[in-house]
C-alpha cells in the first residue's frame, strides 16, 4: 500500500488534527515536515519564531514517535523535497490544512498544486479553523464559523506503522542569516507548554481578562498568552473555543461574585477567538493587503513622505513619549504586547509620525513572536486608518500612558533612564524644570530624548488629510464595496451612515 503524505505547516500538533486523521485512514503514514530556507529569509521572518517552531517541532517529533513514525525533517524548497520524497516512496496522495499566509506561502502553494496536477498526485486540503476558502462575501459568515468550531475534535491516530524514510536532523537555525536574540525572551513553545497555558489560563489568570487586557500592567497577567499556539498550531482554535466553553458552562448556574466575573471574562475572550478568523478571512480573500492598502483612494496618502529618521526612533523606542518607548522596548525584548498598546504603537507610528504602514508592519511582525499574518497586515491597515470600513483610533500617547500605567512602573521597568523621574513627570519628561533635570541626571534631549513630533498637532494634521481623502465621492463608493465583501455583519445597519468619517480621537 503507497504511503500518505502528511505535510505539517503551522499546524504542529497531532491533536485535532484532520489530515493526520484522515490520512491514517486511507494507508500508512509519513508525517512530513520542510525547512524552507526562502521561507526563513523573507522580511518578516525572525529568529523568536523559529525558536518557537522549533520548540513545536521537538514535541510533534516525541508525539509521533510514541505513534510509531517519527516526524520526517527535510530542508529545502517544498516541490523538490516533495518529489524527492516521490520518488522514494512512490506516495500518490499528500494531506495538509489550508493555510493563510503570506505572499510567499501563497505563492509556494500554488508551485506545490501545479507539482502536485502534474505527478498525478492528490493533494487534500482541509479547513483548520473558520476561514472559508473561495468566499465572496460574508453573509452568513458567522454560523459557519460557529458550525466548524462546534464539530467533534479529531481523534490523535492510535499508532502509526513505521517507515525507513530518513528524516535531517532539526537544524539550530533554518537559515545562517537568522542568528540567535541572546536578549530576547519569547514564549516557550511546543504541545506540552500550549496545554499547560491554556489551563492556567482557564483555572485561573483568565478571571481578570475583561478589567486587566487593556493596560500593559495587568495584561501580561490577565491575557491568555494563546496566540502563538494558536499561530504556529501546537493548539487549533476549536480546541481553545471548545475549553473555553467548558469551562463557562460549569460556571452557568453559579451566583457567586467571582463566578459572574469569570463569565463576563470568558465572554469577552471568545469573543476575540471570533476575531481572530474574522481577520484572516479578509487576507484569505484579498491577499495583495499585505503590500496595498484595502482602501486605493489612500494610496499616495502617506507612501513619498516616509520619514527613516523617525522610523528608526519609533523602532529603537526612542520617540520621547514614555509608554510609546516602554511598549516597543518591551516587544523587543519579549516578543510579546497586549492588543491596546499593540494598536497604539501602530497608530502612532501611523498618525503621528505619518509612516506609511508597510515598513512597521514588517518590524512588528518580526518582534510578534505570535505573527499571524492574515491577522497583522488587517490589523496594521485597521490601525493606519487604510481599510476605509474602521474608524480612525488615533491614541494620545500622554493620555494612554495616565491611564494604563499611571504610576509609571512599566514605563520605569523599560525605559530605566527615567527611573529618578517623579510621577508628576513620568508621563511627559520634557515638562521637568531644567534644574531638576540636572538634579535628577534625567536631561531631555541627552539622557532621554525630546519628543520627536507635537503629538497633538501631529494628531490634528493626521486625521484632517485622511478624513479628506475618506469624505471623497469615490471613497465612500469603494467603502461600500469592502463593507459588503470583507465587512463584520455585526452592527452594519447602525455603522452603515458614518463607515467612511467615523473617528475616535483622544486630544
């Protein structure tokens, strides 16, 4: 009997896993998975995900191990190592999830189905989560998201029978131009660590989700710290939605304090596991928003006016605005950044230093240990205010920092030069009288530096031309047109008067 390829991509897990399963059924197994050095050079690639990855890959090998068949390494382009893999073995049939990814996995995939029509070899490709391929619109979106997540988990295979394929040993790194972040701290991972978060999170950190996800001090706490499994695959989503709904049904019937909160939390966390398709379905369906913006009435809005000088401040956390600097030094640092101050740094970066989106994207998504990027590049142009369907978040950094840190001790924590700074200062350094900036060794412009724009007149001119560009004739049409085709059903009769000038401003 001719053995089933298994081809594993950001799926790392033997649980829940339907082309394993399915696969088992039809013939004997070879679980395959491909180091892509083309991959790993890409400019959104970094080393913090491959020390996931690889992490996951150490836990899907023991898995498969105690299956019987080991995981099978190979590194190289994907349509070479699958026909060499033919050729060994003579498979005919190759299983894998779909995937959402970037420009490159998209365009590897197609190699791999052209390959794939002309060596007469089926290639079966399943849905993993709640993206529709072929979706033309989202009318009735959201039941089908709910049917697939309500499905029965696939059943790990019993055993698998051995095979004499060789498999590469699993590489330090992928490629030599992606060395090691000595400094760096990202999130562990593989199977074993995916489980261990998803219960602690369900047991006990998830009671303060709904009150602690918004400020950097309590999110790290409060927030799931799900999203790179859910991205590299060491848990699907259903898993994740499935618990999670466990978990609320044993609390239903509980008039406690703590249990209302718990439920409340719960709520709120689901609802964010809708998100988390709902933005991969709008770069499943238009997969040039990773380089184009959704809304073209916005190109030219920004793309002549990028500014290196102040990109590079913003990306080193050197802008001058505490919060601003803490959060990015901090994402750096651990790979990891709650979603309000994730968007304000984008939106900062967008409004206030006026840098077309593409470039920041690229820096975030190597830093987001979790970078997903169907979920990013969405994101990224939610943030930039370029979707022409969301409206313009523009966050006053000062204001952001009194409320989410008023104290000051993330910011003391990552942007230790401020340390002597009082709370009266914290939040604006450069309001310090300059004897007690010379009294403190905190001098403005030397120990720390000067704001590098007026963040309100930056703020005010930034909304003023993209407001412009949206109340245009011709924007308000195509808005409509992406709010049909890509747009949340949720609440589209009350946003459907004010999609192209809706703002949210906090001067």
């Amino acid at each position: 009997m001719r053995p089933q390829v298994v081809w594993f991509k950001r799926d790392l897990r033997v649980q829940d896993h339907r082309p394993l399963a399915r696969a088992v059924e039809q013939g004997p197994v070879i679980p395959l998975y491909v180091i892509e050095p083309g991959l790993w050079a890409e400019p959104d690639s970094a080393w913090r995900h491959w020390s996931f990855v690889r992490a996951c890959l150490v836990t899907l090998d023991r898995d498969l191990t105690r299956l019987g068949q080991p995981l099978v390494l190979r590194k190289g382009d994907a349509v070479e190592v699958l026909d060499d893999l033919r050729r060994e073995t003579g498979f005919r049939a190759l299983w894998s999830h779909e995937e959402t990814g970037n420009r490159w996995t998209y365009e590897r995939d197609l190699r791999v189905a052209a390959w794939a029509r002309e060596q007469s070899v089926i290639w079966t490709e399943l849905p993993q989560n709640g993206v529709i391929r072929g979706l033309r619109n989202r009318d009735g979106w959201s039941a089908h998201w709910e049917r697939r997540m309500s499905e029965t988990l696939s059943a790990s295979p019993g055993s698998l029978a051995p095979s004499a394929v060789r498999s590469e040993p699993l590489p330090r790194e992928p490629v030599d131009t992606l060395q090691p972040e000595p400094s760096v701290q990202p999130q562990t991972g593989g199977r074993d660590q995916a489980v261990r978060t998803l219960s602690g999170f369900l047991e006990t950190r998830g009671i303060g989700y709904q009150r602690g996800m918004s400020s950097p001090l309590t999110a790290w706490e409060s927030c799931s710290h799900l999203s790179p499994h859910l991205a590299w695959g060491s848990l699907s989503l259903r898993e994740v939605v499935q618990a999670t709904r466990e978990r609320s049904a044993g609390l239903k019937d509980d008039p406690c304090v703590e249990a209302r909160v718990w439920r409340r939390s719960l709520r709120a966390f689901e609802e964010r596991l809708h998100w988390h398709c709902h933005f991969m379905q709008k770069l499943e369906s238009r997969p040039l928003i990773e380089f184009r913006n959704l809304m073209s009435a916005c190109d030219g809005l920004r793309e002549s006016e990028f500014d290196p000088v102040r990109f590079q401040a913003w990306s080193r956390g050197e802008t001058g605005f505490p919060l601003v600097d803490a959060c990015m030094r901090s994402l750096r640092a651990t790979g990891w950044l709650n979603f309000r101050m994730r968007a304000m740094l984008t939106a900062f970066a967008a409004y206030h230093l006026w840098l077309h989106w593409r470039e920041p994207a690229l820096h975030l998504a190597r830093l987001f240990t979790d970078y997903e990027p169907g979920i990013h590049y969405n994101q990224i142009q939610m943030q930039s205010g370029t979707t022409g369907i969301n409206a313009l978040r523009i966050y006053n950094p000062v204001k952001q920092s009194l409320e989410q840190d008023t104290e000051g001790h993330f910011i003391r924590r990552w942007v230790p030069e401020l340390g002597p700074v009082p709370n009266g200062f914290i939040h604006e350094p450069w309001q310090m009288p300059i004897p007690l900036q010379q009294s403190l060794g905190v001098r403005i412009g030397q120990d720390y530096p000067a704001p590098i724009v007026d963040h309100l007149a930056s703020a005010r001119a930034a909304r003023q031309r993209v407001i412009a560009v949206r109340r245009q004739p011709e924007s308000k049409v195509e808005s409509r047109t992406i709010q049909k085709t890509m747009g949340s059903r949720r609440g589209a009769r009350r946003r459907r008067s004010t999609v192209s000038t809706q703002t949210e401003l906090e001067f």
